[in-house]
C-alpha cells in the first residue's frame, strides 16, 4: 500500500472515532442535544413494578406513542411538545416502562 494512502487512512480513522465520540458524549460544535444511553443500547432499564415487584421491561420513548409518524421526528422537537415540562431542558428522555405481569405503566426520565 502507498505510504500516503495509508497516513490517509490511519488520519481518516482517527477523525471518524473522534467525531464518535464527541457525537454520544453530544458535544458536536452546534450539536446541543443529549443522547439517551437506553435509547442508544448504551445501558438497560432496571427497575421492578411497585404493584407486584416484577420486573418493568422498556417500552421505548413515550413520544413514539402519540402518534404514527412521532417515531421519525426530532427527538428534541417532540420533547418541546410532549406535556412534560421541563425534560427538554434537563436533557431527559422519557420512557415508558411495562410490567409484563401485572400490566402497571409507568414513566421515567432518563438522563441524557
């Protein structure tokens, strides 16, 4: 291989996982928005049901519920217009949480 095309190469790896990473930590120059580690598969939800202390499964971002094209729009804009007052700008996700045993709902926020 030539010895240009390969510093290339090596440069354009070490650009690509910097930018990764600056891009799941969410401080991308002009890129304000958090990143949720459940949504991202980066952490599971672990909490049990306060009626029968079975274990709560994730059901996804509450907003992807409203309606059928919620799930394709900006995250961020929909926390804007979700109902819930302040997840927008204390960089939470909110999920819905389901107990698979007894049918219990619930919401958490989800630090970004």
């Amino acid at each position: 291989m030539n010895e240009s095309i390969a510093y290339t190469s090596e440069k354009t790896t070490h650009t690509i996982n910097k930018l990764l990473h600056q891009v799941l930590k969410g401080k991308v120059e002009g890129n304000e928005m958090g990143v949720c580690p459940i949504c991202n598969g980066f952490q599971n939800v672990e909490k049990t049901c306060g009626v029968c202390g079975a274990l709560l499964e994730d059901a996804g971002r509450v907003m992807d519920y409203y309606d059928d094209y919620s799930p394709y729009m900006p995250i961020d804009q929909m926390k804007l217009e979700d109902g819930y007052a302040n997840d927008y700008h204390h960089e939470q996700c909110p999920h819905l949480l389901k107990c698979t045993h007894c049918g219990t709902v619930e919401v958490v926020f989800i630090q970004e």
